[in-house]
C-alpha cells in the first residue's frame, strides 16, 4: 500500500488529541538544524563561533510573539492559551523533624564526635492551580496594591524566603 494511503488510515482511525493535555514521548519532531552560526562573528581562539537558533539567526527573539511586550500580557497569554492547565504548584508543611546525629570531625588533626542537627520538612502533596486561577490572583493582588493607594510607574520590593 502506498505510504499516503497507510497515512489517511492511520489518521482517520485516531481520536482527536489535545496538545494541552497530551503526553508526548521524547523524540525528534524537527529537523536539523537547530541552530546556525551568527553571520558576522568573529573567531576567538579557543571559542565557538556564537550560534543561533536557526530560524533566528540574523536577530535576538525579544518577545515571544507581536502581542506580548509586558510581563502582564504573557501572563494573559498564558491564561488564554493554557486555561485549566495547572501553572502553580504548592505543597503545605506538614511538620518539621529536627534529629541530633554524631559525626566523625577532624580539628587539627585529631578525630572528634560532635552533634550535628539535621532538619527534615515533611511535605503534603502538590496542590496545583490552573493558569486562569493565577490571573485571578494576580489581579485581585494588582486590586489590592491600588487600593492601597500604589500608583502607575510606582514599584513594589517584595522580601520573601524561599521554600
């Protein structure tokens, strides 16, 4: 059988997939090459020419797409395209373990015990929340900055521990 026909069969007896929610397996969907030397650059010895991703190669991507100049509009972007698609991921601290353990030292050149703690986090599981919830989030945070009387072109430093 001709490949085109194989091809026709193979695609009419497949259901509809969404790329949203599709499982893709690694592989190689495009073809090399994937990035080309930037026209122009100079030879440093010891050094690669600078390279490219071969569809840009003459400019630098500064956008993802026409639409998108702020961080704002990516985010709407990313609502729009991903909608319930899980964005964020928290886990709740469940409880801390603290354990004292001896452990072999050496202090200028004698071998020692000394307690060492260790702390241990135990997390729950991941809650997720969808791209469209993380919008609603961020305006109702943009809401409450103006409320508080944050004005246009004004900023905002943010102090927070990482987890």
């Amino acid at each position: 059988m001709p490949s085109s026909i194989l091809s026709n069969m193979a695609a009419s007896n497949l259901p509809h997939v969404s790329l949203k929610t599709a499982i893709v397996q690694p592989g190689m969907f495009k073809s090399p090459p994937f990035t080309s030397e930037v026209p122009g650059s100079i030879q440093v010895e010891g050094e690669t020419i600078p390279r490219r991703n071969a569809k840009f190669v003459n400019s630098l991507v500064s956008r993802p797409c026409r639409e998108v100049s702020t961080l704002f509009d990516i985010l709407l972007r990313s609502a729009e395209k991903y909608g319930d698609l899980k964005a964020m991921g928290t886990r709740r601290l469940i409880e801390t373990h603290v354990e004292i353990k001896k452990v072999k030292k050496v202090v200028e050149g004698v071998e020692r015990e000394a307690d060492k703690k260790w702390v241990f986090f135990e997390m729950g599981e991941f809650e997720f929340e969808s791209f469209g919830g993380y919008v609603g989030r961020c305006l109702k945070l943009g809401a409450g900055l103006r409320k508080l009387g944050l004005e246009a072109g004004e900023r905002v430093h943010v102090f927070a521990a990482t987890r």
